[in-house]
C-alpha cells in the first residue's frame, strides 16, 4: 500500500480511535449520572441504560480495526511462535484472507439490516424511540474498517512470503 494511502488510513483510525475515547468517557461520565440519581434522588435516567447500551456496541465494533492495526488481539501464538517463518507468514495470509471474508458477510448482512431499519422505521420501544438504523449502520462501518485492517494485514504476509525472508512486514511501518 503507498504510504499517502496508509497515512490516510492511519489519519481514519485516529479519528475512530479518538471518538471511541470520547464514548467511554461520556459512558463513565453517564453511567455515574444515573447511579447518582438512582440511588441519591430516586429519580433514574430514562435515557442512559439505552444510549449507553448502544455506545457499547459502537465501542466493540469500531475499536476492532484499531485494535487489529496495532495487533492488540488476545491469542495463544506459542505454537505458532516455534513454526518456521514461512508457514507463520502462509497461516497470517490465511488469518487475514478469513477475516476479509466474514468482514464482508458482515458488511453485506448489517448494511442490510441498516437498510431495512431505514426502511420500515424501526425504533426502539422506548420513552427515547431511538430509530435502529443507528446502531445498525454501525455493524458495516465498523466491519468494513476491521475488513480493510485484515486486508491489508494479508497483504503484508504475502509481502513477507513473497520476498521470502524472516523480517516482519506490517501495516504498521
């Protein structure tokens, strides 16, 4: 990938990254707020539990790209670890071929629960009636970032078995 392409990509992550940062502390910071009005006032939030809810959702999906990016995953590689470089940088292809796969089932099958939420005007059955094309455009977003990271993760394996040698190629640099 040139490095104007990936600039942009890491400039995309940074956005998302930042953005997660900003969920979770509006999270804490809500999530404290109704506590305080349960349990002090006894006058509980009729929002939180459900924004929150689908904060949650965004937080999961969203971050997996960046967590991907920076191999942030958690895995068992003792295994692997001791397998010659070669088959490690065949099995990396293979993981990051996957990934492309179910991501793009993912886009594919959210995009159109998105659609149809859009369509028939879902809403949450609640006192806030949250339409639920928001939290369902969430699940392309976020896949298609993830989707994209495995590419790109394949990609540098085939670098690796391509110019066969041992030094790890990645999408970080």
């Amino acid at each position: 990938m040139t490095m104007t392409a990936m600039r942009g990509w890491d400039g995309l992550l940074a956005v998302l990254r930042w953005t997660s940062m900003a969920v979770l502390v509006f999270m804490m910071a809500s999530i404290c707020y109704d506590a305080i009005m349960r349990y002090v006032f006894t006058a509980p939030t009729s929002w939180s539990l459900e924004i929150n809810s689908f904060l949650l959702v965004y937080l999961a999906v969203i971050g997996a790209a960046e967590a991907q990016r920076h191999d942030a995953h958690i895995r068992i590689t003792y295994f692997k670890d001791k397998l010659p470089w070669r088959l490690r940088a065949t099995i990396d292809l293979a993981t990051g071929l996957l990934g492309v796969a179910f991501c793009t089932i993912m886009v594919w099958r959210g995009g159109i629960m998105a659609l149809q939420a859009l369509e028939y005007g879902e809403r949450v059955s609640s006192s806030l009636g949250t339409p639920m094309v928001y939290p369902y455009a969430l699940l392309p977003i976020g896949f298609a970032a993830l989707g994209l990271q495995f590419l790109i993760d394949a990609g540098c394996a085939l670098l690796r078995l391509r110019h066969g040698h041992d030094e790890e190629v990645t999408s970080d640099g």
